[in-house]
C-alpha cells in the first residue's frame, strides 16, 4: 500500500492546525476520529481531516474568557472581618 505523504502531518502539526493539544490529538487517532497512518509508535493525520476536524468542531466548549461558577466563587476575595 503506497500513501502520498505530502497529505499528511504530525500530530504536533495536526495540534497547531486545530488549536488543540497534542494528546488530545492522539487520543483522537486512537478513537478513530481522525483518519491517520501509524508508523512504528508514531502517526501522521489527513491533513484533510485535520482541517475538517477543526472546522466541525469549532465553537464548541466555554467561550474564551468565560469563567465557570465554581472558578469564580474561588477568586472571590473573602470579606475581612
């Protein structure tokens, strides 16, 4: 079987094309979320499916700059008595 490797990145390439950490990226792989070839321990994704990924999966998750509850009722300074 012969693969065109000019279509394929690293997961660290993978990571800096979605915005998402490397081992997310790789549990991704090993799910089968992401179509990818294995080398050795290594593995290379579709760039496509990189792109595709990223561009499904944006605006998921809390907005940037959003704190949850629980974080916020932390930071709160607590009144000197």
């Amino acid at each position: 079987m012969q693969v065109d490797l000019s279509q394929y990145v690293t997961t660290k390439e993978a990571a800096e094309i979605t915005g998402m950490h490397r081992r997310y990226i790789r549990k991704l792989v090993l799910t089968g979320r992401l179509k990818s070839v294995q080398f050795g321990r290594s593995y290379l994704i579709s760039r496509h499916s990189a792109k595709a990924f990223q561009r499904d999966e944006k605006g998921r998750g809390r907005p940037k700059g959003v704190v949850s509850k629980k974080v916020a009722k932390k930071a709160k300074p607590k009144p000197k008595a």
